[in-house]
C-alpha cells in the first residue's frame, strides 16, 4: 500500500496560510502550490453556496479537485477560515465520513487555538497543542 | 404508452418499437436465452376465415399446431385476430351470432383469456364500426406486447443479478456479465429511458472500480489478470460513435485492455448522458475517469510505456472537449467554462509533460532517442478513425502534429495554455491561472525566451506575495532571478538576488550563492563610470535603531555629532560595503528664538536612541499591518424612563479595517527609488557588514545652523547602491548657533541686604571664545558691594554640562568698575562663577534716590500709618555690565530683602515718657544684634535718651522680635519733637566670622508732642450709705480731668478761644465700655470747656450701674479736641441750632465710635452729611495725641459685691 501523503493546513479569510503541515516535507513547495490553487475552488464554493449555507451550518466543503495523485478538501468556518486537506489519491481508506471528522478535530483544536489570549488572531498558528493534534492525525492517516 | 413497472418503480411514458416478422419456429428461443431483443415476444395469429366449415377443416389444427410449438417454447404471449369482411357475412345471415367463428375460436382456444382474441371488421372499409375494431385491436396489442415485453424484462433482470451473485466464483468472467448487463442498458436505451441505461452502465462501472481497488488490496479475482496486460494502444476516447462496435467486440471476445473498458464504458455513458442533456457532467466524470483511469494502471501494475498515458488523456481531453462543443452552443460553453476548465488544464499539463519526454521543449530540439520516443509513441496511436478522418481539428491530428516538431508543439502549447489561462481568468481562479502561468513561464524559460517569461513569474509572484505564501514566493523568485539574469534586467535581477540572499526559506549555499551575484556584480568594473544601480534596501539589510551623540540631538554650530545606526544585514555572508552614507535634508529654521541649546533639549525626548519598526519580514503578513479592533461599549437609554434600550459594541475604526485592501502592489512597487543628492551626506566608509547586527558610527561636524532630517539611507557596493528611500519616524538633529550670554542669578531664593550674598554668574559662550583677558566689567554701585576674595575661582563646563576645566578668578575692583577677569574658555562653553555682594544698609542723608530707597526704612510720618504686612521691603540694584562680546552693556537687577521690620512706640507714665523700638526679624536666618544705639537728631540737646534695656547682644531667631526701651527725658518744657535714628548692629547668627564688617541697620522715626497736657482719672464710689458697689445699684462715676500744663504751642489751634482772663478749650470726653460690664445712664459724653492753664481741673458726674459682680475694670474715659465746625464760619451761627445740632451730632459720633477709629474722616463726612441740614456746619472731634492724655485710672478695678435680691447667682468663668 502506497504511502497517503496528507499535506494539511489552515488559511485564513485573506487567503495568507496560517498554519501549514506536510508530510513528506520534500515535496513542501508542491503542496504548496496545490494548496494555494486550491483557494480558487474554496472561494468558488463558498461564493456559490451564499447565505444558504450559513443557515445549515455545513462547513464541509467536500473534494475540492482531485488531481492524478491527490485528492483535496476543503472546510470553512463559520469566520471563513479555510482548513484545507490534501490526501493522496491511493488512500482508499478515507471516506468522506473520515475526512469529515478530521476536518471536525482540526476545527476543534483551531478553536482551542483562538480561545488561547495570547494568540493574535491572524497570526501564524505556533500552538504546539495544534501541532501534535495535527501530527497525530497525520500518524494515524498514513 | 404507459408503462407500469413493478418494485414500485414509477410509472413512466415509453415507446416500445415493435418489428413484426412471420412466424418461424427457429426464431424461437431456446431454454437458457441470455438475449433480450433478438426474439419473437408476441406471437398472432391471423386469419380470415368466416365459414364455419372452413374454419374446422384447416383453421383449427393450424391454429392448434401453432398453439403447441408456442407452448413447447413456454411462451405465453400470443392474440388471434380474425378478419371479418362484410361481404362475406352478408352471405351467411342466418348464422348466429353465438356460433360465429370468433366464438369458435374464443371457445376452442381461449378458455379462460377471451381477450387474447381480436375482432377486426371491414379493415379496408372506412366506416365508424371499421375504426372502432380497429382501436380495439390496437390497444390490446399494445398491452400485449408490453406485458410479454415486462414479463421478458423480468426474467432477464432476474437472470442477470443470478449471475452478479455469482461473481466470486472461479470462473465469472467480468466481460460475459458486461455484455448481459449492457443488454439491459440497450433494451432502456431504446425504450428511451436513459437515466436507467445509465445507471446500468454506472453500476459495471462501479463493480469494475470496486474490483481494481480490491486488487489493490490483495484481493485479486482472476478475470482482472487479464486487464493487467501491458498497455500497447492508447488512442483516446472515441466519443463520436454512439456504440463503439470495435471495442465492444474486444470487450465481448474478452481481449479488451483496462483502457478498453474503460474507453467504451466511457463512451457509452458520454452518449446517454449527452441523451440527457447534461454535457457538464461528462465534464467532470471524464476528469474524474482519466484520472482513476490513470491510478487503476498504477494500482494494477500495468506496464505502460512512459508517456503512452500523457498520450491517451491528452487526447481523451481533447475528445471529450468537441464532444461537448459539438453538442452545445457557444454561450452555453461560456457559462459553463467552470465546468471544462479541469479538462483544459489537464490538458495542457500532459501535453507539457509530453513535450518534457520527447525533448520537444530543449533549445536544441530532440535527440535521436527522443525522437525513437516520439515514434513509439505514435505508433500507439494507431491510425487515425475514420470518423474524424474528415475533421481538421481532430484530438488525433492535434496530437500527431504537436508531436511531430518543435514549433508545432509550441503552438499547441501555447494554444492550449492560454486558452486555460483565459479560461481560468474569466471565472476568476486567478490562482490556479497563476500557477498554468508558471508553468508557462517555465516553458519560455526552456525556449530561450525569457522575456515572454517574466510577465507570467512577476504575476504569479505578486499573487502569491499579496497573500504571503512564503515557499511558493522564494520559489518563484528563484525562477524570476533566473529569467532576469537571462533578460540582462541588472537591476531587477540584483534586486531579486538580494531579496533571495535574505530568503530564510532558501539553503545557506544558495543564499549564498545569491550574495555572491550581486558582489561579483558590485565588483566588476561597469562602462559607464557614473552609472548606478539604485536598490532597495529593505532587502539587504534593515536599519533597526539609530543614536544620536549628544542625545538631544542638539549640536552648536562646529561642534561635533555622532549618529551610531544599528543595520541587520541580512545577507548570509560578511558584506564589505564602500560606503555607507546617510542623505540629510538641510532647513533652517526661522525662528531664532528656539535654536538655543536649553529649549531644544527641553523639547526633545532624552536619550537619543530611536527604534524603527521592523519592516514586514521575509514572509510578510499582510494582516499585520492592519490597526488592532478599537471596540467600545454602547448603551442606548430611551429618553423618557431612562431604559435601557439597546446596547452593543462599537467598532471604532471600522474605517481603517473595512478599507478595500490594495492589491499587493506596494510591496513589489519599491522598485522606483530614487537617490536623492543633497549637499549634505553622513558618510562611512569601508564598513563589513556580517550578518546580523551591526553598529556604524558616523561623525559630523555641524556647520550650518538648523535643522538636518535624515532621509535615506545608502549603501553602496560599487556601482550598486542599497537605498532605504525613506527613514520612518522621521529623524533629525538641530545644530543651533547662539549668542553669548551673562546670566546672574542668586544662589538662595532671595537676597538678604546687609549680609554678603552670593551670586552665580553664568557665562554661556555660545559661539564667542572667550581669550585670556576678556573681561567683564560692572559699574560699582555705592550701596552694593562686591566682595573679593582671593579664592574665587570659575568652573568651566562644556555644553552638555561637563565640567571642562577650572581656573582662578581674578576681580579687580576700582572706584567705578569692578573688573572680572574671565577665564579663556572655547565657544559654546558655559562658565559659572559666583561673587559675594553686600547690600549696604542706607548710608544716611547720601546718595541718590535709588541707592537709599529700601535700604533704610522710608521717613515715618509720626503717625504710624504702615499697614501691618509681613513682607519684607526689597530694593532692587541695576548693575550695568560690560561684556566683552558686546559694546552695548547688560544691565542686570538684582533684588535684596530687608530682614527687619521695624516699628516704635511711645509710652508715657504720668509726664514720663519712654520709646520702645520693635524689631522684627522677618527672614529664615538667626541674628546677633549688638550696639544698639538711639540718638535724637538736630537740635535735640535738651533731651536725653536713657536706655532700660540690657546692652548685651541679642539673639533674633527667624520670625521673633526683639525690643529695646529708652526713657526721654527733657531739660526744657515742652520738650521738643524726638528725632529719633536707631542703629544696630547685626550678624547672623550662623556665620561666626565674617570677613567684612557689616553696617549696622538704622531706623529713624519721630516723636511729637508727646508732653502730657492732661490726665484723666475716673473713680467709681457704691451708692451713699453701701460699702461697697452691687450689681444693679447706681453707682457714681466721678472723671476728673486736670491740665498739667499752661498754654503750649500746641494748644494753638482752631478750638482755643480766648476770654478775659483766660484761654479756655473745649474737650469733649466719652464714657465708654466696651466689655458691657457698666450700664451708662444718662449722658455718657459731653463738651467741656477747659481753662487752658496748669492744675485747671473739670470734673463730670455719671450714673453707672454695675451689671455684673466681681472686680471690674472701670470704664474708658477718652477726651477729644472738640473743634468748632469752621472758624470762618462761626459767626454766622446763632446758639440754639448749635446745640440742637451738637446733641445730635455727638450722639451719633458715640454710637459710631465704637466701630471707628478714624475720627477725622468721620467729621469730614458729617460734615458733607450735614450739609444737607440747610447748610449748617457740623463741628469736628480730633483726637489727642496719645502722649498728651494720660489716663490715670487705666488698669484700676473696682469690686462689685452681687446683690442680695438676685435669686439667680450669676457665675461667669472666663
């Protein structure tokens, strides 16, 4: 079974990356771009979905694209804060359901990370109870 | 047709076509038919028989014939239709209807289905009964037919899910149940109902994908072997053809490769979703198919010739693509771009790998083995289809022409890039345009053409800055330097290198390999000698804080700054800079008044150091610089109840927050910096800046007096120039020029006169050096003294008030001048000295008015009118200065306080009169008061001054009094006027030796009239026949009043009047008690005549009453000059309005003394009063000098027993 590569980061409404994490790190700079152009859908979505969405509060945005190798997620909060998952494509194992949960932790610690007063919202995300969350979770995806 | 279906599956409108052959009993079908369509349903039969004996001759056993090969076939689907022709019946009327050969029929064949025969008459009649058997019989056909077809679909239905249950057997073959289940799809499609065709074809679609992921897993049926053989053709999706015959019959002989399959299970399902309208969908589930089309291979282990894949998806992108186009019109197509876009960039992507692999992208072109590649890879094609044969543009013509040569593949590349990028662009994913960007840009790069190129990386660039994404920046750059370098952009490219060498992102060596460009470039020799290169400095280096020495930032004119900067460079390696310079821009300020020293300091905050914001760091958040929330609470309470009704937050500066954000453009835009020249540089040269912090001093000299702003900063390296165009806060240093200066000022709070003082001079040289022989020179003043002493000495400080040097003081004083010699001291130098002044008590009856004013007390009047004040008198001494800077002199005021206050009274006993002078020490410090003296002036021999008080010196203490008493004694009577002059020596208390001899303070005051004239005495006696006085009895109050003295000088005035014998004056006497313990009755004053010789006595009688007991003061008797109203009036009086209006002036002036004291401004205004009384004049009181009553009875009490009827005791405790 081929190795999942869950590249994982958070990005703000202004679209700069709060908090990025992959793994392997070598091909970073790829998810990188992966990530970035991925925002068009994200944008595309929430723009789409208007004010029904808020409503429903589904924050999940679903398969953003699949592209030959990965496939990416995406999930708004409700302060537009867009959590973005790349995965690789291989990894049948993740469901939507799972994706979904993920998605759900992250938001989880992301709100722990903002309830913290010393956290300057906007700031890069160094909270290292964020970051071991996000590691485990990348542990218990591969 | 209505088409009910069972599994409460709805009922739906179908068209069921409908063939009709003659029947064979091969067409038949046989037990285990897997077909669905290819046989007989319904079978009829027709005849047209109507004779009875006909009928069961041949018709029966035809029909009964017929009827077992149906039911050997276990068909049950059969209808009988007979004819009925008119003419024929005409002829058998008298045949019952009951025994008509329909019922024959009917009875014979259909025992329990009499539907299953039709009547059918007159066919070929056009008659209403024609139409009406002819509807009859269609309509049972048609539900015939539709029943035998659910009955058939059924079965198959059920016979196919039979054979998906038994997949996991050894030996299913996936592509047997393709063909049944595909037959399904067939008999829906042709019923029209694509969605269920297509839900067939979804169904094998996810049972294959289910089978390859399970492969993958380890769970391997054996059929998928066979999908797993090498990939040998790849000639895209055909989408044209409604059924892809070819591959379904690969599919059918179970040759199909895994694309095979996938190909026409594709193309099937593109068809019948094209049926349904819904091209988009193709769309997406041909992204979605190519790509797990691409993993199943992967997944499955298939080899695959490298690029083979890049082959097939291009052209299936493509194929899908004019699918779409082909059934759709423009507009559709531009709405639904969002949609094919993935399809396009795909694309794209794979025909760029493509050009990658077969070296079409190389400057040189492709090389023999690329080209073997590209053949192999045309091969796979196979030949083109016959279908798009025709088409010029075909998906297989595009990619055979692409592959076949350089520019063809540019083209193409080109073509299909920008059709992305514009794809992308118009439904606004500006991102992932950038990134196709990029992509493209890499391609020129390949093509030598780095100018196209660099349009694309400075989009991308830009983008991916304005939302800080570090990595995809640096790497971008990286590209970007790249290209610049190519394009021969020195400036840009220096300026892209240097930003890479800071790039924390990057590896050492390539940062540094970025530094040492931009210093290879620094230290080549350029051509044109005055040509810069100007960059930006922010990412050289960033300028962190800056210092000024002094730190006031405050420096005369030649006078020496230092400005000490803190740079962190950021480059990775130690950068040798040539210069390093700061560009200053020259003011000067107007306004002269604020360029001294004192008030720029005063005005400037200490310490000198002043911090710069970091600038956005490497990877710049540009949130960061937004204003934090300023909120506030709100509350909203209805005027009327004060209620609250609404409350809130309110974001104060919501402006600044919800402003449109700039699109990024400032932080690339730096670009255009300008050097400034001025005239006026800070410069360093030959500075290593290693990385990280480093500190350059810079020294100037100020010359120019105003204000120098700093405004950029310069590095530069050869021809290159690091330019931080603004320095932000602004920063500025002052350099003033100032006017020589004489300050003279007292070192305590106020000078005392008499004591020697000290005083500062402070010299400010500004910008006069002072030589050696300057000196100052101050014009003496008599009254003041400056004291030299030989120890003086001068202390210079410099003017950040440093002590420089120290130096003797010479003073030289002569009769007009004191001279001070100064000490030589530099410009803008303070020097500070202090000389002790004494300010000489008046000397008597000398000097001007100026020098005697406050030094001495004023002349009293005798009549002590100073108003009792507890400041002391000061005097105020001009001193003029010559300075030696200036030929016009400073004239500088100094103020001395007296310490005294002085005050004297006269006392009398009987005729003996005594002085008593008071003084009083009013300042902070002790004295000793000695030598005490009182001299009496002029002419005064007759009189004698006795002192009574100790000759001892004395001790003032701060804020007391010490007094001293003379008795005066006369020779000669009267005595005359005491012009008294009081001297005393003092010192203070705390200083036991003083170097010069202090004057001693004098005080001169006059006495008049102090000889006494009269004497009042005042007796009370109880009542006749009581002992002793009791409260509420009438006493007797006796006043004597007795001149002492004949006529006297004094006694000259307006009330003397002369008689025969003798001088008589009137004195008017007043009986007052002011503590309330006697009651006056009667008259309590009077005017009495007084003879106006010695021993002349006038005695008044009074009723008093007691009101209380004890011993009691007796009351005031006073006596007053009783003055006729005007004596050139007096005349014209007559007596009785006289004394009419004496009582009534008297009383009231009774009443009025009690409250006044001022009797001759009373009189005055009695007598501005009584003018209105028909003009008449009112007589004036005027007391008696206080040495001229003596009031013998002052002091003397008189008992008073309570009375014995009072029932009340009184006892009052004072």
């Amino acid at each position: 079974m081929a190795v999942p590569l869950p590249g994982d980061k958070t990005v703000v409404a202004q679209n700069y990356p709060l908090y990025i994490r992959s793994v392997p790190t070598e091909s970073e700079l790829k998810f990188h771009y992966m990530v970035h152009t991925s925002l068009d859908v994200v944008d595309e979505k929430i723009s789409a979905m208007g004010k029904a969405l808020v409503d429903q509060r589904e924050l999940y945005l679903g398969l953003l694209y699949p592209t030959e190798d990965y496939k990416v997620y995406g999930y708004v909060t409700n302060s537009k804060v867009k959590f973005v998952m790349v995965v690789d494509s291989s990894n049948t194992a993740l469901r939507d359901n799972e994706i979904r949960s993920m998605f759900r932790k992250l938001h989880n610690s992301y709100t722990d990370v903002m309830c913290n007063p010393f956290y300057n919202p906007g700031d890069r995300i160094q909270s290292r109870a964020f970051d071991s969350m996000v590691t485990s979770m990348m542990v218990q995806v591969c | 047709m209505e088409w009910r279906r069972s599994y409460g599956r709805a009922p739906k409108m179908i068209h069921l076509e409908s063939n009709f052959v003659q029947f064979k009993e091969e067409l038949l079908p046989k037990e285990g038919n897997k077909a669905l369509l290819t046989f007989p349903f319904l079978h009829i039969y027709w005849t047209e028989c109507c004779d009875t004996e006909v009928y069961k001759a041949t018709v029966k056993d035809d029909l009964t014939k017929w009827q077992n090969v149906l039911k050997s076939h276990s068909s049950v689907d059969w209808l009988i239709v007979v004819v009925e022709n008119d003419a024929k019946k005409k002829n058998k009327t008298n045949i019952l209807p009951r025994t008509s050969i329909v019922d024959k029929i009917r009875n014979d064949f259909c025992n329990k289905q009499s539907d299953r025969c039709v009547v059918l008459s007159d066919p070929l009649k056009d008659s209403s009964r024609t139409q009406e058997s002819w509807n009859a019989f269609l309509t049972k056909l048609r539900t015939l037919l539709l029943m035998s077809f659910t009955k058939n679909l059924g079965k198959f239905e059920d016979d196919m899910r039979t054979l998906r249950e038994k997949r996991t057997e050894p030996g299913w073959s996936f592509c047997e149940y393709f063909m049944v289940q595909e037959e399904l799809a067939f008999v829906f499609e042709m019923l029209q109902q694509f969605e269920d065709a297509l839900v067939q074809y979804d169904e094998l679609d996810a049972l294959f994908s289910q089978y390859v992921v399970n492969f993958g897993a380890g769970d391997g049926a054996n059929w998928l072997t066979f999908f797993c053989q090498p990939v040998k053709s790849w000639n895209g999706l055909i989408l044209r053809k409604p059924i892809d015959m070819e591959k379904r019959e690969l599919i059918q002989r179970q040759e199909a490769t895994l694309l095979d399959l996938r190909s026409y299970l594709f193309s099937r399902q593109c068809t019948l979703l094209l049926f349904l309208q819904r091209p988009w969908e193709v769309a997406q589930r041909a992204l979605e198919l190519l790509h797990s089309c691409v993993q199943e291979l992967e997944l499955l282990d298939v080899s695959v010739p490298p690029g083979a894949l890049d082959c097939w998806v291009f052209l299936s992108c493509l194929e899908v693509l004019q699918r779409i186009e082909g059934c759709c019109d423009r507009v559709q197509i531009d709405s639904n771009i969002a949609h094919t876009v993935g399809l396009w960039s795909y694309a794209t992507e794979k025909l760029k790998s493509l050009g990658y692999l077969c070296g079409l992208v190389s400057e040189k072109g492709p090389n023999s083995e690329d080209l073997n590649r590209t053949v192999d890879l045309l091969a796979g094609l196979g030949a083109e289809r016959p279908e798009t044969a025709n088409t010029a543009q075909s998906p297989y013509k595009k990619l055979k022409e692409a592959l076949s040569s350089v520019e063809a593949f540019e083209k193409h590349y080109l073509d299909l890039s920008h059709a992305t990028i514009e794809m992308y662009t118009s439904i606004g994913r500006i991102r992932s345009a950038k990134f196709v960007g990029k992509d493209l840009a890499e391609f020129y790069m390949r093509k030598k053409s780095p100018q196209k190129a660099e349009v694309y990386l400075q989009g991308a660039l830009k983008n991916y800055l304005a939302e800080g994404w570090a990595l995809p920046v640096t790497h971008t750059r990286k590209q970007l330097a790249e290209c610049q370098k190519r394009l021969g952009q020195i400036e840009n490219y220096l300026q892209t290198s240097s930003l890479l060498a800071s790039d924390c992102h990057l590896t050492e060596e390539e940062r540094e390999s970025f530094c040492r460009e931009i210093l290879s470039f620094a230290g080549r020799q350029t051509d044109s000698p005055g040509h810069k290169i100007v960059l930006p400095l922010h990412s050289f280096a960033h300028l962190r804080d800056l210092r000024f020495t002094p730190p006031n930032a405050v420096v005369h004119v030649g006078g020496v700054l230092s400005v000490e900067i803190t740079v962190c460079s950021q480059m990775p390696v130690p950068v040798q800079v040539e210069q390093i310079a700061i560009h200053v821009h020259f003011s000067i300020e107007k306004n002269n008044y604020r360029k001294t020293a004192e008030w720029l300091t005063k005005h400037r905050a200490a310490g000198g150091l002043v911090s710069f914001p970091t600038e956005a760091a490497p990877c710049p958040a540009p949130q960061s610089s937004l204003p934090a929330l300023e909120l506030c609470e709100m509350f909203e309470r209805s005027p009327s109840d004060n209620s609250l009704n609404t409350t809130g937050i309110i974001c104060k500066n919501v402006h600044m927050l919800l402003r449109r954000q700039e699109s990024g453009a400032a932080l690339e835009a730096s670009t255009g910096v300008a050097l400034e020249d001025g005239a006026h540089v800070l410069k360093c040269t030959s500075v290593t800046l290693e990385p990280g912090a480093n500190t350059i001093t810079f020294r100037t000299q100020a010359r120019e007096p105003g204000t120098y702003t700093l405004r950029q900063l310069c590095a530069s390296l050869g021809p290159v120039c690091f330019v931080l165009p603004h320095i932000h806060p602004p920063v500025q240093y002052d350099v003033y020029s100032q006017e020589p200066q004489l300050r003279v000022e007292p070192l305590a709070d106020s000078l005392l006169a008499g004591i020697p003082q000290k005083v500062k001079f402070t010299v400010t040289t500004g910008h006069y050096t002072v030589k050696n022989g300057d000196s100052l020179q101050l014009s003496n003043i008599e009254a003041m003294l400056i004291l030299c002493h030989a120890e003086n000495r001068a202390v210079i400080y410099s003017n950040t008030r440093e002590k420089a040097s120290d130096a003797a003081l010479r003073v030289q004083s002569s009769d007009k001048v004191t001279s001070i010699s100064l000490p030589a001291a530099p410009a803008y130098h303070m020097i500070e000295f202090e000389l002790e002044v004494l300010s000489l008590p008046s000397a008597p009856a000398a000097g001007g008015e100026s020098a005697v004013l406050g030094t001495t007390e004023p002349h009293w009047k005798h009549r002590d009118t100073q108003k009792a004040s507890h400041s002391m008198a000061t005097t105020d001494h001009r001193v003029s200065i010559d300075c030696p800077w200036s030929i016009y002199s400073t004239v500088i005021a100094l103020t001395f306080s007296m310490p005294f206050r002085t005050t004297h009274s006269l006392l009398s006993a009987g005729t003996r009169k005594y002085v008593q002078v008071c003084v009083q020490n009013l300042s902070e410090l002790d004295f000793h008061l000695s030598d005490s003296n009182l001299v009496a002036a002029g002419d005064s021999s007759d009189l004698r001054l006795v002192p009574l008080h100790t000759d001892s010196q004395q001790h003032v203490r701060s804020e007391q009094a010490a007094f001293f008493v003379w008795e005066l004694k006369w020779t000669r009577e009267p005595p005359p006027p005491l012009h008294g002059q009081f001297s005393v020596g003092f010192s203070p208390a705390s200083e036991q030796r003083l170097s010069v001899s202090l004057k001693p303070y004098t005080y001169e005051f006059q006495v008049d009239n102090f000889f006494t004239l009269y004497s009042v005495t005042a007796e009370i006696s109880p009542p006749p026949g009581a002992e002793l006085c009791k409260t509420g009895a009438l006493c007797s109050l006796e006043v004597t009043i007795t001149r002492l003295a004949d006529l006297l000088e004094v006694d000259k005035d307006e009330a003397l009047t002369e008689s025969a014998e003798y001088f008589s004056t009137k004195l008017m006497y007043e009986v007052v008690d002011n503590s309330s313990n006697w009651a006056v009755c009667g008259k309590s004053s009077g005017v009495v005549s007084m003879p106006v010789c010695a021993r002349a006595t006038h005695r008044v009688h009074m009723e008093v009453m007691p009101l209380f007991a004890g011993y009691l003061p007796l009351p005031d008797v006073r006596l007053f000059k009783y003055l006729p109203h005007h004596s050139a009036h007096s005349s014209q009086l007559d007596a009785d309005s006289w004394i009419e209006n004496d009582g009534l002036s008297v009383d009231k002036h009774v009443d009025e003394q009690l409250d006044s004291s001022s009797i001759r401004s009373r009189g005055s205004g009695h007598s501005a009063a009584s003018s209105e009384h028909k003009g008449l004049p009112m007589p004036r009181l005027q007391a008696l000098p206080p040495g001229q009553v003596f009031n013998c009875s002052a002091g003397t009490q008189v008992l008073v027993v309570p009375s014995k009827d009072d029932h009340v005791l009184e006892v009052s405790v004072t």
